[in-house]
C-alpha cells in the first residue's frame, strides 16, 4: 500500500516514516499543506494520515480538497489528546477515522489494517477478527504480514510482501504495471526499468509458476493457483 503522510513535526514524521518503511508500507510525506497539494497532482494513495494544524494552513482544507474532487481516499486524522474538536471537525469532514498523539505503532498498523479490508470482493475473504485474506491456494496473514501456501509460510522481502499485499486486496483487478510500481515505490525513490518483472519473477518461484497470471499488453493479476 501507497500512502501520504502530512506533518510538520520533522522528528515525528521522520520516525513514522521508518517504521511505516520498515513494516513494508510506501509513504510519500508532506510537510506543509502546499506540499500536499502540489503532490496530490501526481499521485493517488491507498491512505492518508492527515495532521490538522500545519505551519501554513488547515490540514482540514486538504480533506475537502479530496472529496471536493470525489476521491475517497480513506483518511486517518492525527490529533492532539486534547483537541476534541479537532477529531469532531474531521469526521464531519469526510475523514474516516483519527489517532490520538502519542499513539502505539501498532494501534496505527490496525487502523491501516482495517482500511485495506474497505472493498474486498471476489474470492477474497477477511474478517475483523483474524485480518485473514484468501485467494484459492494463496492465504495472507495481513495482521503478520506472513503470507502462507497450504498452510506453511513463505519467506518474502518487505517489496514482495508489499505487491503481494496490493493484488490480494483486489483479485478481481487487472493490475497494471505503473500502478504497482506506484504503489510500491515514492516520489524520491530511483527504480530500475525492469524492477517489477523482478519481482513478479520472484513471486513466482516462491509461490508457484501460475499464481500470478499476466495479461498481454494489460498487466498482471493475482489468481491464486500455487500448486
């Protein structure tokens, strides 16, 4: 999953950004709300996390810039404990959840992870409970990031996980090659050309030459079939 974050507390930011990284999330950041806006132009995430008071504007207008346009990009607004308002003023905004600072990384992972389970359809099946996502012979642990074939896991890299991750949420979608390279990879990162035939390569040894079906002159989708 693709995602921005907008905070002008460096050091806040900085940290997140590294776990988020570390957990095998792509976050762009912004630090102020031209910066935002000025990104908003050239890319679409699976999710925003959105401070409200930023050094030149209310985090607020970048939220009605979202829905003014019908995006409904799920967005996570990040308060202060003390600003009620704050979380009151977002969710009538259109924002789909908030945190409370400081929040636990993990309460964060959660609410992240309940985004993703928005649209599931197809042969995908997920619950609240067990954040368990299957595709025929292919299971995700979405709460591990551990994905499993027959019930034994698979050893995967942060990268594999993460374009593992994208088509499993959305089976039933042709995914094309630069919308995967976009949802892994940010504006300040340099990929190779042949970066994502990489990968779907790998996938492919590790998971089964027919998992992953490619679609001439279209692009790739996951079917499921490891065996």
């Amino acid at each position: 999953m693709r995602g921005l974050l907008v905070e002008d507390d460096v050091p806040f930011a900085t940290a997140l950004l590294a776990f988020l990284k570390l957990r095998g999330y792509t976050v762009d950041s912004a630090c102020t709300l031209a910066d935002a806006v000025d990104k908003q132009r050239f890319a679409t995430w699976d999710f925003v996390l959105l401070d409200l008071h930023l050094s030149d504007g209310d985090g607020l207008d970048f939220l009605k810039l979202l829905r003014g346009k019908r995006l409904q990009t799920p967005v996570i607004v990040l308060t202060a404990k003390d600003q009620i308002s704050d979380r009151v003023r977002g969710l009538d905004a259109g924002a789909d959840d908030y945190l409370v600072k400081p929040f636990d990384t993990e309460e964060l992972l959660a609410r992240l992870r309940a985004v993703s389970r928005r649209g599931l359809a197809g042969e995908v099946a997920a619950t609240a409970g067990t954040s368990m996502i299957t595709v025929r012979d292919l299971t995700l642990d979405m709460g591990r990031g551990v994905a499993l074939v027959a019930g034994s896991p698979v050893d995967l890299t942060v990268k594999e996980w993460g374009l593992l991750r994208v088509m499993a949420l959305r089976p039933d979608r042709i995914h094309t090659p630069d919308g995967l390279m976009r949802s892994l990879y940010g504006f300040d990162d340099e990929v190779g050309s042949n970066t994502l035939q990489v990968f779907i390569s790998s996938l492919r040894r590790k998971l089964g030459a027919d998992c992953i079906e490619t679609l001439r002159g279209q692009g790739y989708r996951l079917v499921g079939r490891c065996q």
